[in-house]
C-alpha cells in the first residue's frame, strides 16, 4: 500500500518535473544558437563594411591617380614605357589605372 502511493506521489510530481527541465534545456538551447547566430551576423555585417570602406578607398586612389595629367603625360611617353616593363597600363574610360609589379618601382 506504501509502495503504491510513494509510486503515484512520484509519478504526479515526477512527470512535471521532467517535462519542465527538458523544457528548460530546450529553450537554454535554442537561446544559445539565437546568440550565436546573431553574433557570427554582427561579425559578418561588420567584415562586410571594412572591405567595402577598403574597396571604395582603393577606387577613390585609383581615380584620383588616373586623372593626374602628370603621370598621363608620363605614359603618354614611349621613352618612359619602354624604360620600366614591369608597369602595365590600363585606359578605361578616359582614366588610366597602373598596376605595379615591383611596388618599390611606384
């Protein structure tokens, strides 16, 4: 008779009890990933505009270099071009844009 009402007492408390921390650690669980989730975005949107700030420097670097009447009227030399053949030149719409091989020869 003991047995029975200690079983029926653990079943009415043990059940709930059960279903309440699986619950619990279900929820701790996908709270966690929700974090993580939204940290690795945080990084990733962060990531995203260094390299668009380090892009968009190196287009304002190469546009200010290709309108320099200076170093078009350098080019425009065959003496100079033919002197260092590690620098290739590219004209895209009226603008120049050099590409150094050797950077200690910029």
């Amino acid at each position: 008779m003991y047995v029975r009402i200690l079983l029926a007492m653990l079943l009415v408390s043990g059940v709930p009890l059960v279903l309440v921390n699986s619950q619990s650690l279900h929820c701790a669980h996908k709270g966690f990933l929700e974090l993580q989730e939204r940290r690795q975005t945080d990084c990733l949107s962060e990531h995203s505009e260094t390299i668009q700030s380090w892009i968009d420097e190196r287009g304002a670097t190469l546009q200010m270099v290709g309108v320099c009447p200076t170093l078009q009227n350098l080019l425009a030399n065959q003496e100079v071009a033919q002197a260092v053949p590690e620098m290739q030149t590219r004209q895209a719409s009226n603008r120049i844009a050099i590409i150094a091989t050797k950077p200690s020869l910029v």
